[in-house]
C-alpha cells in the first residue's frame, strides 16, 4: 500500500470535542491515536458553552477540571425568567448542594478555551495530531481498518472513532438518516462586560423564556466577557423559503420582550446565524472496527446544554470499555475492539437518546404560549430551589450509561 | 294600569337557581317577593351539580345544608387522571382538612335535586311563584320598577331580579354582547349503580382530562346514580357547520382513551346535546331599579363546577347588601334599592370575572395535548394533596366578594 500514511492503534476522524475526548481517553488507556481534522488548523467557532456536573466530572477524572476553573466561570445559580414579564420562574443555585450531590461544580467556559484544553492534553499525552485530512471513506471489516483521504492517502488502524459531527459522513455506514431542521436558528455573541453592564447579569446562567424565542445569558472568562444567545423559530422557514433566519426575524422575535431581553440582542454577532439541526436517536453507532462518538452518533438540539458534556460522557464510557477488552495485562488485544464498541455502544445508547429526546421537549417547554405558557409558569413557580428531581437523572452519580467517576481497571499514561 | 297583575317588593324574573336563591334571600330579608317564570312548571333539566364548600356555606347559612345532605353525596375525593394513560394526576380529599378549612362540605347532587330544595324554601317563605310568564321588556328607571309580559300583563315592584340565565333578554338593558361558543359539547347521563359498576367509580369525583375532551364522573342520590358528563371540542362547529357535535363526534372524541372512558360513554343520554357557552365578563350588572344576578351577570363554562355555586354567592351577597339599606330598623326604604343593588354589583363583579376567566383557562389546561400536557401533568403531579393554593381564592371563607357566613344584620323572617 504505497499510499500508507500512517498506521496507528485508533485513528480518530474530527477534531472537535468529541474527537479530541475520544482520542484523550484512548491515549491514557495506551493506545497509540492518531486524530485527523479536515481544518486547516484545530479550533472551535461559537461562544460559551455551559458544562454540567455530569461533564465536570469527567474533565476532573482526566486532570482537567482546574485548567477549566482557571478560566470558566462557575455561576452562582440558574434562572429561569419568562421574557414577556421578567417574572422569575425557577432557580438553581448551583454551588453548595448541587456541587456536593453531584460531585463536581457546574463551570461556563468558552468554547475555544475548553477546546484549547483538550487539544493541550493530547498533545501532552502524545496523541498524534494531523489537519487538512479529509476522510471519505472507511473500511471498518477487516482486521484493519482503514480510512481513505480525499488525497488519496490511507490511514490504517485497529479501530476508528468517527467523530465528524452533526453532518457525519461516516454515519452513512450505520444509518441513512439526516439532520432535522428545528426551524429554530440562533445568533451569538461575547462582549466585554463593562461598568455599564448590568450587575445582575455577571453571577448567573440566565435564561429567558419567551413564545418562540429565548435567550440565555452568562458571564465567561472569569468574568471579563458576557455571552449571549438568543435563539427564536424562523417564520421564513417555516414559509419554505431557502434564505431564512435573518436579523430582521432576530428583532421581530423578542419584540413582545421586556427591555433586558430586548437591550441584550445589541449583543450579539449578527454575521453568523446558526440553524439548530438535530437527529433522531439510532441505535447503533458500530460498524465493525468503527464507532460513532459525539455528535456523529447522537446530535442534539442545545436546550439542555449537553451537546459537549456527553460527548465527554462517551470517551470516558469508551475509556472504561475499551481498558476492561482491548487494554489488557499482557498487552493490547485489538481483536477486542468490536467487543469494546458494541460494549460502549449499549452503555451509551439508551441514555443519550433520552437526552436528544429531553432536549426536544424541553426546548419546546421553553417556547410555549398561551395556557401551555400559563401551565409551565406555574410548574417553573412550584419547583423549589434544590429540587433535584428534575436534575438527577442527568447530572447525577452512577446513572445508567453515565460514565464511573474513576477510571475502570485505568493504566494511565503519566502525562 | 288596568292591566296590573301584581304589585310587589321585588320581582325575580326567572326560576333557575339563580331566581329561587335570590328570591329566597329577599324574602328572608322581609320582602314581598314575586318570582315569575316563562316555563309552565318548575323545574330543572340537566343532571348532577357539585356544590363547593363555597356555595355550602350558603346553604348553610339559609338552615339547607341538611336537606342537601340528605339526598347528596359528599365525595371522598376530587380526582383527576389522564384520560390517555389513565394515570391519576392529582387528588383532593374533601373530607377532613378541606372541610375544616372552607367550612363546609363538599356535596354532589342533582340538579333537580338542589332546585326542589331551592323551590320548597321559596314557598314555604312565602315567595308568590308564578309560571307561564315571559317578561320581554322592564322599566328601571322611576320609583317603581315595571316589568311588561308577552300576555300584556304588568308586573309592578321596588326592584327586579334579573335572573333569565346564559341567554338573558334583560341584560340587553346594561349590554349588548351575546354568548360566546365554547366549541365545546357536553353529554350528560345519570344511570342507576348495579353491582358491575366499577367499585373505584363510586366515592370520587373523577375527572378524565384527555386532548380536546374530558371526562367527569360522580354518583348521586345517596350513590345510587352514577352521573357521567362526556365534554369535547367539535370539529364540525369549528368548520362552521350549523349541526354540530353529533353522537358520531362523541365517539371519536374519545377514541384514544383509556377503556373505563369508553365504557363510561354508554351511560351518556345522546338525545340531547349540550353545546357550551360562556360570556365575557362585564362590570355593570345594575340599571335603576333592576340587577342582574347569576348566569344572567355572569355566565361561565363548567369547568370550575361554579355556575350555581356563584347563584348562591350573589343571592347571599345582595341579601346582606339590601339588608343594610333597604330593610331598616323603621321598615323598607324602597328608595335605597339603587344603593344596594350597586353594592351587590361592586362587591361581587370582580370576583365572578375572575371565576369565569379562571373557567376558561382551566377547561383549555384540561384538553391540552402535546408538550402543553407534559406540562400539566408534571403540574398536577406535583401538587400534594391538601395543598390549597389553587382552591382558598375561590372555596376560601372571606375571600374579597364572597358572602359572609352570617347573614349582615340579619332580620329573618321566620319560617
């Protein structure tokens, strides 16, 4: 194979969180990884990005969680407030007893920062990092996988992560389906916070709740930026139309909102307008010596600000799967690959397609009107602070596919 | 005036509830009372009622609370289920705490039931009652009030009770709306309890919520009637058609239901349709000498079981408020009328606005589908049993415009 680029133990396709975590989480189980990104360069576009405890967690079982807290923010509580009146509907303080229940604390961080981390810690741990590599095909059948570049380079592997994102190409292997549109588009933005801000906003994950809009809130970068998204449901789509989502949509959206909600759209970056796209749950993200990891196995729409979180959830599912079968006392097993993926796979399936799930209603919970909007009002009202009923199968410890809190049977790489 | 039928203190216009109750309260305050009513007997169609403590009370008050005891049920609780899953989403128990805290018992009972008791009272009280009269125009404005029929009679009293129901030819006097159509219909059943009624049906007030239908279902008669009211939105009416709401409807109303709904539908008397309205609310319900008094003033959808309820609370409202000033220590002062019945009309036109805004919200809570009935359904369910927060403004003792216990400077008359 006179084309041969590279031959490693796991090759891992994208390098956005998914990747990156994935690759990690092999590293330190011993694998020799190779990640290869079609960009250029590695980065991440977007703002901030909210990490639960449940991924929090999983950041502190690689190391990571102090590089993160060095430059997040961990907000005081979550708010709820409807953005017609400002009423107050819910909230979470999120330090004290939230933080003990769920072992670790809830940290905003921007997306480009929690990236760099992750990159670091590859690099570190000695994953092979590789841009401008643009795979097409896989053959994931054999006793060695192989991945074929747009170049005409091959890539040859034990197993392949395929962490491609929401518009997986290596998806097609597994399922026929495609992104769906939720008609909802967002705009983002991350502006120095000023003396001019208002105080209220710079401890707090705010989020208001409007008929077909809302718009979250929260200070990133040890609270020197504030984030903003404001997210509403385009009517021109829903009209048909090809160009739809633009800012004259933005201003009518929050029109009916109160002056908060209306002065924080100033804002945002009206260059870039991001569609929210996510799929149906499947079942099966493995073919062979390939997994799907990330968004490429179970895009989500970003009411529950999970997107990220569980993709750190897989790679330390993985970690645990992969070091009980391919990882062993006498050396590396890679006839256990398949095992290892369809271990993760059933470990992972049932969980994130109720978040994907979860996620849809709770979006739509956010955006209703009328006396849907008067019953979730009221049920937003009658919760108490440190009602964890809502929040445990989520963030919570030793849920079913959430991954363990220490490593199982870990041989970690010292960094 | 040659031909004057009768001269009295009050003329009530109208025998439902709203007429008796308000005739009742007069005479007890010492007046002449003259009722007059366009049907040739008197008497109620429909079939059971429920009587909150808010309208006990006021029995209570007039010594009718036994005889209401006596051929009434008290229900052991309110329950209210999913009529999809059959799943209970919410109970109050109306014994116990309930009772102590409003005072009075919860009691279900028919219709024709209440209104005899109702009927009894007024004659025995000495109220003239009077059928076969259909009023079509009143005089409010002089000394004395002047009631014309269609026979060409003339009904000459200090004041009129306007009490012609939903459909009300007096209130054009202060008004010049019409009913609202709810799109809702109601069939209506009582049938005789057997051994194969199921056991769980019979100590409850239970209310099936279902998308675009409901379901309530009571016994009656010292259990030996089951009262079953099937309610659903026709979508004939809403394509305009003028026939609408037909048996075929009912049927598919509720085809995704649970089976003890379904079941229930055979006791449902389909030979006549019950289409649901309501009015807006209006504040002035006094011109001159003449007010109107329940559904008259403010008729409401069925949802809060408060039509009757709030009869009740108006006649005992305007009791107290014409006792204060016409009925006075040196005999009536009939000039004081315009006073009192605008007393009765400030003291009650909020709270009943309420009762019928409130009414059309909750019946739109009960048909929700979609995530608006996730909503509700973790909103019931998270609401205890005894926790009283949605009842006390309606069922509560001294709530701003309901009556007092004890009549205000009572001089009753005795029986």
């Amino acid at each position: 194979m006179s084309n041969l680029k590279a031959s490693t133990d796991v090759l891992v396709v994208g390098g956005g969180m998914a990747g990156l975590a994935g690759a990690l989480a092999l590293r330190e189980n011993g694998a020799d990884v190779t990640l290869v990104e079609v960009a250029p360069a590695f980065g991440e576009v977007g703002a901030g990005l909210q990490m639960a405890p449940n991924a929090s967690r999983v950041l502190k079982r690689w190391g990571l969680l102090e590089k993160a807290l060095e430059i997040g923010v961990q907000p005081k509580h979550l708010v709820f407030r409807d953005a017609i009146t400002g009423e107050e509907l819910t909230r979470q303080t999120v330090g004290g007893e939230f933080e003990e229940r769920y072992g670790a604390p809830y940290v905003v961080i921007h997306r480009s920062d929690l990236h760099r981390i992750l990159l670091e810690a590859c690099q570190e741990a000695g994953v092979t990092l590789v841009n401008d590599v643009l795979v097409q095909k896989v053959e994931t059948d054999g006793d060695r996988a192989r991945a074929y570049t747009a170049k005409g380079e091959v890539f040859e592997a034990d197993a392949i992560l395929a962490a491609d994102g929401l518009k997986s190409t290596l998806r097609a292997i597994v399922a026929s389906d495609g992104p769906v549109n939720s008609a909802y588009v967002a705009y983002r933005g991350t502006v120095p916070i000023t003396e001019e801000t208002p105080a209220a906003d710079l401890e707090d994950v705010i989020v208001y709740l409007g008929p077909n809009c809302h718009l979250v809130q929260y200070p990133l970068r040890k609270g020197q930026l504030l984030n903003t998204v404001a997210v509403f449901k385009s009517p021109s789509f829903e009209r048909g139309e090809e160009q739809y989502g633009g800012v004259d949509e933005l201003q009518a959206a929050y029109k009916d909102c109160v002056p908060a909600v209306q002065e924080a759209l100033k804002n945002l970056a009206t260059g870039i307008r991001w569609p929210m796209y996510d799929r149906n749950p499947i079942e099966t993200w493995v073919s062979g010596r390939m997994a799907l990891i990330g968004d490429a196995a179970h895009p989500m729409l970003q009411y529950l600000a999970q997107g990220a979180c569980q993709a750190l959830e897989d790679a330390a599912v993985l970690q645990d799967a992969a070091s009980n079968r391919v990882f062993t006392a006498e050396g590396i097993d890679a006839g256990a690959w398949e095992d290892a993926f369809r271990e993760f796979n059933e470990t992972r399936a049932a969980r994130t397609a109720r978040v994907q799930r979860t996620a849809r209603i709770w979006g739509e919970s956010w955006h209703v009107d009328g006396v849907a909007r008067v019953l979730r009002n009221m049920l937003f009202k009658s919760r108490g602070d440190n009602n964890f009923q809502y929040n445990d199968w989520l963030y919570g410890r030793n849920e079913p596919g959430a991954p363990a809190e220490v490593p199982a049977g870990a041989k970690l790489v010292e960094a």
